[in-house]
C-alpha cells in the first residue's frame, strides 16, 4: 500500500466533529413552530410573544372577560423565559393548554429554571381567551368561573 495515500488519524473524528456542530447550529437557528392562531395554543402562543416583547396591550387583549384577569396589563414580575407545548386537552368551548416555561436563573451559579404552567381558555366572540394569565407574568389568588 502506497503510505502517501493514506488518511491521517485524527480526519475522521474531526469531521464528526464538525458534523455535530454543524447539527447543532442548524437546530438552535431553526425558528418556532408557528401554531394556528386561532387554536387554543396558538393563542397562549401569540400571548406569551407579546408579554415577550413587551407589548402588554396586546397581550392583555387575549384575556377574556370572565373568569380572573389581573388589575394592570402591565406584569408584576416579567421574567425572560422560553415556553415549550406540552399538552392540550378541551372541547370546542373550553381548553386547557400546558407549557414548560423554561427561565434563568436568579442563582449566582446561573442555571436553568423549569416548569409546567396551565392556561386556561374560554371561547369568547368566536375567538379563544385566557381566562385565568398564568404565573410567571402575573400574581393572582382567584379562581376560575
């Protein structure tokens, strides 16, 4: 066998190196499922965009007009987090969507803070509505109708 011809050691694990990386970066630049909007998790979705963005008068225009609403559209506590679909379970006239919130940390070691948040929803004039905004964006201690 001719040795000038040969493959060094080290190419094969540095391309599935690069493989990897390659896998990784495509996944975290790929962006969010879009939902239908006019589905029940697609509203907790456009919801949870707008307390993102900080446009509080949007996203308090998803709140329904029964059940527990807070005072002020504006939060008491607005942490950054990311929210992931979990569960939806309902009829054509109620619906209960779950999230994982996913927040940073206040820990001085950083970390990643996680759990589940229930929304409630209610249609409304044809639309879908939050009857009870869910923790981490607004305190309350009121139940639902």
């Amino acid at each position: 066998m001719d040795e000038g011809r040969k493959l060094p050691g080290w190419l094969f694990p540095a391309l599935g190196v690069a493989v990897v990386v390659t896998l990784v970066v495509v996944g975290l630049n790929r962006p969010p499922v879009e939902l239908d909007p006019d589905s029940p998790e697609g509203t907790v979705q456009q919801y949870i965009d707008a307390l993102d963005r900080g446009d509080y008068e949007t996203a308090a225009s998803f709140w329904a007009t029964t059940g527990c609403t807070p005072e002020s559209v504006v939060p008491t506590n607005p942490p950054e987090v990311s929210a992931a679909l979990e569960d939806v379970d309902g009829d054509d006239q109620r619906a209960t969507v779950i999230v994982r919130l996913s927040e940073s940390s206040t820990d001085p070691m950083g970390g990643l803070s996680e759990h589940q948040e229930w929304f409630y929803l209610v249609v409304e004039d044809g639309s879908w509505r939050i009857e009870q905004p869910a923790w981490p964006y607004y305190d309350q201690l009121c139940e639902t109708a």
